[in-house]
C-alpha cells in the first residue's frame, strides 16, 4: 500500500458519476502566496464520496469531543494550538 502526504485539495470535478480530485502540497510560502504543487490525484464514485463524508464527519466530531478540535463562535472546527511532527 502506498502512502501520500497531501496538504489539500486543487480541484473537485465530476464526470459521469465519478469525483476526481487534484491533490496538492505547499511546498513553500513566500510573502503570503503559497506555492502549490500537484502530487497525484484521487477518483471515487459518488456513494464513495458520500461514506467518505461521512466517515470524515465522524473522525472529526470524535476529535471535538476528544478535545484535539474545537469550535469557534462561527461554530466551525479550528486546530488551536496543533502543531504537526
């Protein structure tokens, strides 16, 4: 099995029932712009899509709960003081 690291994603397009996504890492910032460089891509049906959605949501709402996350006054997940590595 392969594992890639990606930062995010590019662009999400579907075509006949299948999601693509472009994914991309920073590779540097300069002066606010971020460098972006593509570094493979992702293809899933849209039921797929959908338990991916939903499996994310779980993750992410454990993660509140656990207290790694938490919620803004726009009730939006922040990672306050997460520092990866």
């Amino acid at each position: 099995m392969m594992t890639s690291y990606v930062d995010g994603i590019a662009n999400i397009t579907m075509i006949d029932g299948i999601v693509r996504f472009d994914l991309v890492n920073i590779s540097q910032i300069e002066k606010d712009k971020a460098n972006i460089r593509p570094v493979g891509s992702l293809a899933m049906s849209l039921p797929a899509l959908l338990r991916t959605y939903e499996q994310l949501t779980q993750a992410v709402n454990k993660m509140v709960a656990d207290g790694i996350l938490k919620r803004n006054e726009d009730q939006q997940i922040v990672a306050e003081d997460y520092k990866a590595g």
